[in-house]
C-alpha cells in the first residue's frame, strides 16, 4: 500500500475509534480530506481509494483541481474566508462553503446559487475564541450572532443552511471548546432541524471534535504529511 492509502487507513481508524469511545456511530463522522496546497494527483490517488470529499481553502487552487479532476465523482468543500467577488465561481462547482461569517457572504453566495439553479450548501464559520475568550484570532461570527446569522441565512432562497463550523482555538484544550460549539449547534438545529453538519476537528484534535458531536473532521497533514513551513496549527 501507498503512503497515502496507509494514511488514509490510519485516519479512519482513528475516526472509528473516536466515535465508538464517544458511544457514536463511526458512519456518521465523514472525512474531509484538506487537499490545499496538494497536487491534484494526490487527490486522484485518494479518490481511487474511495475518500471523496475534498477541502480547499483557495477559490483559484479549488477551480483549477475541480477542472483536472472533472472527470472523477469529487464532492469539493471550500474551507477558507471566500471573497464575495469569488462565490459565483464557487457555486458554479457545487462546493459546500463551510467558512460564512457574515450576511453579506451569504447573500453572494445566494446570487450565485439562484443564477447556477443549484442552492449553495453552506456552514457558519463560529469563532471560538482565543486563551483569554478574545475573539478574531480563528476567523468566523461571535457565538453571540450566529443565531440571528442562522435565521438571516435561513430566509435566502439560494443557499441551504446546513450546520456549524469552526476550528478549535490557540492556548485552550479543543474539548471544551469543542463542547460550546456543539451547544451552539444544538439552538441553531432546533430552529433550523436541516443544519445537522458540525464540522471541527483537524489532525491533531479529532479525537476530541468526535466526542463533542461532528460530523465532518478536517485532516491534511495525517493524510498528506505536513507542508515545509506549515504552521503548527495546520489541518
């Protein structure tokens, strides 16, 4: 096997593990392969081995794979902060936009999700905080606004609200992080019952994203290895 199919391996062992200790179903946790800065080959090769669901955090980097690989059953995820002026594009490949932190984002991607006859799936970026609960470090809408964000979304006729997302703060153990944005996910579901994504959890803390309650963990470097100059904080 490749280094990659072993990896891959060792992730979804490590998925089912986390879910079966947290008394969860290890299907209902998807792996999201963050293929940023990785060559479309490296996708091919993981798409062989049946992993599907790509991650990119650049609207270029994610047209240019989407049009090498258009020939493979591909579903993209966009994971980075998307500019208004690039949602067209992004909506034009059916990707799952999982960084929205704002009304206006969501109202671009709407436009673009009527003009494509395609509704937008889309998750709300929530900012976790930081070591001493300032927010901005991470990206995303105060806990505070995601709520009246997730019913501002919910009226807009070309996207779909489908759940929460966020990445565990600097200088603070993910669990209790982890475990405020699950409470969050739990009010915005009860307004809204289709937002039944959570997606947290990267390569070094899925273990403790699982246990709160997501249902997508975002890993790059336990599948691709770690990028030369990657920040300790990588997927």
């Amino acid at each position: 096997m490749t280094g990659l199919g072993a990896h891959l391996d060792a992730v979804r062992a490590r998925i089912d593990a986390a879910a079966r200790a947290a008394g969860r179903d290890p299907a209902a946790v998807s792996l999201l392969a963050v293929s940023k800065t990785r060559p479309a080959a490296d996708v091919r090769e993981l798409a062989a081995l049946g992993q599907l669901d790509f991650g990119e955090n650049r609207a270029q980097e994610l047209i240019g794979k989407a049009g090498e690989l258009a020939d493979l059953p591909v579903r993209w995820h966009f994971i980075g902060q998307l500019q208004r002026n690039k949602a067209a594009a992004v909506a034009r490949l059916g990707a799952v936009v999982h960084s929205v932190d704002r009304t206006s984002l969501a109202q671009a991607l709407s436009r673009a999700g009527e003009a494509a006859q395609r509704p937008v799936d889309l998750l709300l970026q929530v900012d976790l905080g930081g070591p001493e609960g300032e927010l901005g470090a991470r990206g995303g809408a105060a806990p505070d606004d995601v709520p009246g964000l997730a019913d501002a979304v919910a009226e807009l006729p070309g996207v779909r609200l489908r759940g929460l997302m966020a990445v565990a703060p600097r200088g603070e153990e993910p669990g209790p992080a982890f475990a405020r944005l699950a409470a969050l996910a739990d009010r915005v579901r009860a307004e809204h019952p289709g937002a039944v994504e959570l997606s947290a959890g990267m390569s070094g803390d899925l273990e403790e994203a699982v246990a709160a309650g997501a249902t997508i963990v975002r890993v790059g470097t336990a599948l691709f290895g770690r990028r030369p100059l990657a920040s300790p904080h990588d997927t």
